[in-house]
C-alpha cells in the first residue's frame, strides 16, 4: 500500500501545483471540493472497514475454505459472483469486504469473480437502470453479462490459485 499511497500523493502534489500556477483560487477550491468530498465518504468508509474487519473475525477459517477457499472450487467462484453482483454500495464498500473475503482465506478465483460480479452485474443498480434505460436494454445487458464474473473467477484460479476447480 505505501506505493500507490506515494504515488496518488504525487498526482495530487502536482495537481495542486498546476492549480497553484493556473492562478485565481483554483487550488483553493479544488482543495475545497476535496474536504466536502471526504466528508462524505468517510462515514462509509469507516463502516465498511468496521464491516470488513468483522467479517475476518466472525467467520470461522475451516467455513471460509470451505464454501469459497480454493478448494472450494466452481461452488466457491459462483458462491462469490453471486454475492458480488448482491452487494450494495460503490468500490469504498465493495472492496474492502474483497480484501477482508481475501484476509480470511477465499480464494483468489471467489475474489475476482466477487469483484467482477458486483461492478458487472450490480443488482441494487437494477431498479434505476430498468428506469432510465427501459427493461429491453437493461435484459439485454444482463444476459450478455451473465458468464463474465464466473469466468473472471476461472481465469484466476486457474492462472493464480493452487488448485484446479
């Protein structure tokens, strides 16, 4: 984590430097929007760190392999495509429970297709997008997504994981 935390700290040193140089209070506002935006966020992120470290200690290690470790299989990868396209909430929710699946032992394949699973299919995205685009294109797009989070899932397991499914 100390890389990319070095590194978006860069990005942002020069794009304040450019605000800086652009002149008027461009940085100032840009830092601004940056604290409201914090603000924001950081109730959520707060519960889905406390969300993820609970979910590390309350479930037991031996249920963890079991149903989605890497022995765990296709059921383990469909286990975690399904309970990815199921969860609520953008990447500040979403990926901390990936990391804290990945901290108690589900397999790399249940992560990928977790992470596949909830930004391709994204259930509680479903109401609004059947509003908005109308329920042709929102099937349409469903169906066609249908086998990337379980594929996802495959492909690491098998490029990445310790055992075949």
């Amino acid at each position: 984590m100390l890389i990319p935390t070095i590194i978006m700290g860069l990005i942002a040193a020069v794009l304040v430097a450019m605000g800086y140089h652009k002149g008027g209070d461009t940085h100032i506002e840009g830092m601004k929007i940056a604290f409201q935006m914090t603000w924001t966020i950081l109730p959520m992120l707060i519960f889905a760190f406390i969300i993820a470290g609970m979910i590390q200690k309350l479930i037991p290690p031996d249920s963890v392999a079991r149903w989605v470790g890497e022995e765990s299989g296709l059921r383990g990868i469909l286990i975690g495509s399904v309970a990815g396209g199921l969860a609520p909430g953008g990447p500040y929710v979403s990926l901390p429970v990936a990391a804290a699946f990945m901290g108690s032992g589900a397999g790399i394949g249940t992560v990928v297709a977790f992470i596949t699973g909830w930004s391709v299919w994204a259930v509680a995205r479903l109401p609004m997008e059947f509003g908005i685009l109308g329920w042709r294109l929102t099937v349409a797009r469903i169906v066609s997504t249908l086998v990337f989070p379980p594929l996802a899932g495959l492909i690491a397991h098998v490029l990445f994981g310790t055992k075949s499914p």
